[in-house]
C-alpha cells in the first residue's frame, strides 16, 4: 500500500506472465506475449498492468472493457467490416465488449493496460 487510504502504488514488485496466443486465433507472426500485472481487484473485476506482443495478426472478440495506452510499437485493429485504424506511441483507445475484427502488431507492442468486467 501507498501509505494513503485508498491508493495503490505500483512497485515494481509484480510478476510477469509469458504465453503465446491460442493457434486457431493467430494469424500471422508469433504475437507472443507478456503481462505484468500491477493491480486486480479482490473480485478480479479491474485488472491493470503492462502488455507486450511480438509483431503478428490475431482474431480478437472482446467480452470485457479495456483501456489501452501504447507506450511503444505500432499496430492496427481491423473490425469485421474491413475498417481499420493505426495506433502509435502516445496513442490511447477503449476496447468496448462486442469487438470483432484483427489486432495486428506491426513490430513488438507494449501497452498500459486497464482490464474492467461491467457486471449486468
């Protein structure tokens, strides 16, 4: 803890989890991964940490909310209708559940990541 009520302070004391996506999702490229996690709610509903990805395509569907701020890389998501949208360092963007499409790395991303599961 931070000392102060209510706020957490990040560390640098997480661990790193490293996996490679599900084959039948993948692409191209290897979109292998790492994620650090800094903070889960005790219900694991709010999720938020740093995530990095090898360069590669994957077929993503979101079923959760999910802040993102590139802090390196560039890559693109490409929804089911063919539209598409470049991302660069700086950039920030929400995921809202119900995304289809591809989430292509053009080279090696890493990303803030804040994971949120809206409960009905």
């Amino acid at each position: 803890m931070s000392g102060l009520q209510n706020v957490v302070l990040y560390d640098g004391d997480a661990e790193t989890i490293s996996y490679s996506p599900n084959p039948e999702k993948l692409v191209e490229g290897s979109f292998a991964q790492t994620s650090t996690s800094f903070f889960s709610s005790p219900d694991k509903s709010i999720l938020t940490g740093i995530w990095t990805a090898e360069a590669g395509t994957l077929r993503v569907e979101y079923g959760r909310h999910e802040f993102c701020h590139l802090i390196a890389g560039r890559m693109e998501l490409e929804d089911e209708a063919g539209n598409c949208r470049s991302f660069a360092p700086g950039d920030s963007f929400m995921m809202l559940p119900g995304f289809r499409g591809l989430w292509r790395n053009i080279d090696r991303v890493e990303k803030y990541f804040v994971l949120i599961d809206v409960k009905p």
